[in-house]
C-alpha cells in the first residue's frame, strides 16, 4: 500500500488532510483554506448587510468570530464543500431523505467525507477495495466490501455526519496500481501515539521481570530450566487470553452494530442495509477494526444464539494447567529412573 498518499495528523488540521487523502495528493496547504474561509466570510457578511449596516443584528454579526475557520486551524464544511467544487466534486449528506430516495449501495460510491466533533476524514475507494484515510492513523486502514456498510453503520451510532463525495475524482497512481492487484493487511494501523504507548508498557514489564530474576540470582536463588520454561509458558498464557478477551469485545461490538443497524432500518424509510454473506467468486477480503489477518471471508456479527453443531472448546484454568504440566515434568521424570 506504499502508493497510497496518507497525510498524517498536524496540529488541528484535520480538514486539509482529509481533502489531499481524499484527492490524493498536496492539493490544499492551510493558507489556500483560509482564502476559502475569507471569502465565505465577506460573502456572509455581504447578505447580512442588505438588512441594514446600522442594525443590532449586523452589529452583532460583526463581533462575531468566524463560523468557517479559527486559529487551531479548524476549517467548516462549507470550506471543504467550495474546496471540492473547484474539481467538480459535490456532498451529499449521507442519511438525507434525498440520498435514501435513491437507495444506492454504500459500495458503488467513491468516496464519503466524516465528521465528529471537528474532526474530519475521509472513506475511499482505491482501485477496487476500500480504504479509511483518517489522518489520526498510523497508516491507511483496509476495509471489506462487507464491513464498509457496518463501519458506516457504526459511525453514524457515534455521532458522526457522513457525507458522500459526488462526481468523478482526479486520477491517482494508487487507483491505477490497486486496479490491477489487490492488497491484504495482515495488522491494521493503531492510532498515532498509541503504539508508542503500547510498546513502552510492555518494555517495563519485561524490565520489572528483568529485576525480579536478577534479585533471585543476587540472593542466592537457582532457577531452574524448569521454572524457566514455566515462566515463558505464563507469558504465552497471559497473551493468549489477551487475544481471547479482544476478539470477545470485538464480537460483542459486531453484535451491537448488527442490532443498531436492525433498529435503525425498522424506524427509517431507508433501503435495508446490502447482504454480506456472500463475495465475488476468486476476491479475498481483508477484516479490519480488530481482527488483522487476511481471510477469503469477512467475519460478521453472529446472531445471540450459537447454531446447532456448533463446538465448544473448554478453557482451563491457569492452575488446571500448572497441575498438568507437573503431572508431565512427573511422568518423565519416573520414565527416566526405569
């Protein structure tokens, strides 16, 4: 995915990310956003003084900061929308009565533009497959043909507008290049500044281990192999319920997006959301927002009930374990004295 242009997170401008991810390329610096939002400015203030320049309401327009930009470098939708006219782009909100009358798949779109709490970024299509272009990520973030209708669904549960970037977008190397081959992303990107995070906490636990045996030799305490081996099998065991535990919360999200997205198809006059139990004969997708393995098939929330046939597999307990790893330390030991 090296031919995708990703512009990571600067201070508060967000906006002007999210229009070059969009558009792939530098395309907008802050200071051409400004004139945009200069120009909005005068425009407004134009229409406000038809009403009369001695007016209260005027008089207090004028005192008023700008509703199109401020000093963090925060810029309105209606900079990023003249922004997109220059190229013959439109927006349309997502979850309009005007855009549900047309009832289209999420997946024949191009690209959407999202917003929450002056945040933006961008959703597009490359190539064939789709991308999330969030400037806040380490890297752009793999999205399935199926998962996309999902994440939209999610987004919209958390707040966020979403708008659908109309018209033809400028031609891209990475467009051209993921027209041609499909991309898997083994380890989706983390948000910036969490795997520092991350890796730091990790680097004082092994550092507090680190002490703890030294203290054991500087006492006069042996470690044996065993305990050795006993210690790295406690590692192993507390990174495998790690994982479980994730793919649990991550199971219960998908869940709870599935019955979000049911509720809001009974109370909408909206098209149902697209199947996703099925794919295209010979594609792979990749899942993503938790689960970083490619796959040939995206997993989807489960239903509350486990189907019949189903297999369990019983967890044991970190003392069931020790118990039988010492009842195999003690068969070999008997096997050795015969």
């Amino acid at each position: 995915m090296d031919s995708i242009f990703h512009e990571k997170q600067e201070g508060s401008l967000c906006a002007q990310h999210c229009l070059n991810n969009l558009l792939q390329g530098e395309y907008f610096s802050p200071v051409e956003l400004s004139s945009i939002a200069h120009q909005l400015d005068e425009e407004e203030r134009a229409r406000m003084a038809e009403g009369g320049t001695l007016s209260e309401e005027y008089r207090t327009f004028l005192q008023q900061p700008s509703g199109n930009m401020d000093d963090s470098g925060y810029f309105s939708i209606q900079v990023i929308s003249d922004a997109l006219r220059v190229w013959g782009l439109e927006l349309t909100l997502f979850n309009s009565p005007e855009y549900r009358r047309l009832r289209m798949d999420p997946v024949n779109e191009s690209a959407f533009i999202c917003n929450y709490k002056e945040h933006w970024f961008t959703i597009r299509k490359l190539g064939n497959q789709w991308f999330n272009l969030n400037s806040l990520l380490t890297g752009p973030e793999l999205i399935s043909d199926t998962y996309l209708a999902l994440f939209l669904a999610q987004l919209q549960q958390e707040g966020y507008s979403i708008f659908v970037v109309k018209g033809e977008l400028p031609d891209c190397e990475a467009d051209e290049v993921l027209r041609m081959v499909r991309v898997q992303q083994r380890q989706r990107p983390t948000l910036i500044g969490e795997e520092a995070a991350q890796s730091g906490s990790q680097r004082i636990q092994r550092d507090d281990l680190d002490q703890a045996l030294a203290a054991s030799r500087d006492s006069g305490g042996i470690v044996s192999p065993v305990d050795e081996d006993e210690q790295n099998f406690q590692r192993a065991l507390a990174l495998s319920r790690q994982q479980i535990d994730m793919e649990d919360e991550e199971a219960d999200l998908r869940r709870a997006i599935q019955l979000s997205m049911q509720g809001m198809v009974a109370v909408s006059d909206s098209d149902p959301l697209p199947q996703t139990s099925t794919e295209s004969a010979g594609s792979s997708h990749t899942e993503v927002l938790g689960v970083g393995t490619a796959s040939d098939s995206d997993p989807l929330p489960q239903n509350s009930t486990e189907s019949a046939g189903c297999s369990h597999t019983k967890v044991l307990s970190s003392e069931e374990l020790r118990m039988k790893r010492q009842a195999y330390f003690e068969n070999e030991q008997l096997s050795d004295r015969r």
